[in-house]
C-alpha cells in the first residue's frame, strides 16, 4: 500500500502545479530524495516570493514570521546542495533557494559565496547573477 501511495505522489509531483500539500506527503515518505527535496521546497519558497511580489502589504506585516518558516529548509537545502551523489542540477537548484531565502530575509552577505558554488556546478548559469545583485 505505502508503495502504491508513493507512486501516485510521485505522479502527483511531476506536474508544474503539484500542490504543496502531495509534495509535502511525497517529501514526508522519501526525506533522503534530493530532487523530492528541492520541489518541495521550492513551491513553499516560491509561494512566498509570490506574496511578497504580489501583496507586498501582507508580505511586510508577516515579513518574520515567513521568514522564519523559510529558515526551517535551510539545513534540508544544504544537505542537497552539498551532496555529492545528488544530481547537480538539484545542487544547484538548492543553493539558488538558500540564496533566496536570503534576499526574502535581507541576510545577503552570505550571497556571493553561494553564488561561487553554484557557478563551479554550473558555470554557464546567468540567472545566479541576477539573484545575488
């Protein structure tokens, strides 16, 4: 049964719009999958640089307490980012959410360092440079 479940979930997550609730089931049953990790992630991140684009009044008043619940994915996106046997493209796609989480923070010194990483993975990757600025 828990392997027929992690097959729908596995469906599930291969569509762009997978919902935040199957990604975090899906992450739930497999917390070692690096590239379930990143999408994980990646739609909460990107739910709140939604926010903070589109209702920037909403996104200034809960500002810390958004912050604070990107914090939580830090550990989990260094864990992918620094792991060797992970695909590089997941590496990669970790370290642009740490330096994400950063910006949403107005932690940015750490940035340029990330941003070294992220080009020795993916030397030709222009979009790093447009985040750290």
């Amino acid at each position: 049964m828990k392997e027929l479940r992690m097959k729908n979930l596995e469906a599930l997550s291969a569509y762009e719009d997978a919902s935040l609730a199957a990604l975090s089931r899906l992450y739930g049953m497999d917390p070692t999958n690096p590239r379930i990790g990143v999408k994980f992630f990646g739609k909460y991140i990107d739910q709140a640089i939604t926010i903070s684009i589109e209702d920037k009044d909403f996104f200034d008043q809960n500002k810390a307490a958004i912050v604070s619940q990107l914090k939580q994915a830090i550990p989990e996106l260094e864990k992918i980012a620094t792991d060797n046997s992970a695909d590089n493209r997941d590496r990669v796609i970790a370290y642009m959410y740490l330096i994400r989480i950063n910006n949403l923070a107005d932690e940015k010194e750490g940035n340029q360092a990330i941003a070294d990483k992220i080009l020795e993975l993916d030397p030709e990757n222009s979009e790093v440079l447009e985040l750290v600025k």
